[in-house]
C-alpha cells in the first residue's frame, strides 16, 4: 500500500507542476522554486512530517522534500545552537545533495558539448 500512496503523491505532484507550465508562462525553474518554498512552508508548520509517515519514501523524492530538509535543518540546528545554527542546519542535511548536484554537473559539462 505504501508503494501506491507514495506514487500517487508524486503523480499528484508531477500532474500539478504540469498543468502549471502548460497553463501559465512560468518556467520550469519558477515552478521548482515555487515547490521548494512549498515543501519549505509546510514543514515549517509540520505538516510535511505527517505526510511522510502516511506516504513513506514517496515524499522524499520530489522537490517539495528539499524545502523540507532545508526548514527541518535549520530548525533542529536553531533549538541546539540558537541563531547560529540555522545556516549550519541548512547544510547539514542538503550537504549531499548540493554536493551531488555540483559533482554530475562537472560531470556532464564535460561529456556533452552545447549547442550554441
């Protein structure tokens, strides 16, 4: 059951972020910012914590998850170090994944040569 809750949410997600850019004149870059500050304002009043232990790994794989990580970061990081901790909470959770981002960056830049 985990498996269709979870595909359904993301179905749900990828569905919403499609009828926005067919319908608007925003860009792909404009709806995945919108997503992250979704992700970010949900987790900030827990909401995305009970979406994820009702839809399981589902949640953490669009990029709604990463505004959550940000947010949950620096607020765990805020309780333990005060005002300090909230960039260090930021990174201390999206450390691998701006990481990666950076790395197949690299990586691909290399590979393939652009068009223009």
């Amino acid at each position: 059951m985990t498996y269709i809750t979870s595909f359904i949410f993301v179905g749900i997600l990828s569905l919403i972020a499609q009828l926005i850019l067919d319908n608007t004149k925003l860009s792909a870059g404009h709806i995945t910012s919108i997503f992250v500050v979704i992700g970010s304002f949900l987790d900030t009043f827990s909401i995305y914590d009970k979406i994820i232990q009702y839809v399981g790994g589902g949640a953490l794989v669009p990029i709604t998850s990463f505004g959550h990580l940000l947010i949950h970061g620096a607020l765990e990081k805020t309780n333990q170090s005060g005002v300090t901790g909230i960039l260090m909470g930021m990174f201390d959770l999206t450390a691998s994944g701006i990481t990666s981002a950076i790395i197949f960056s690299f990586i691909f830049a290399l590979i393939f040569k652009p068009k223009n």
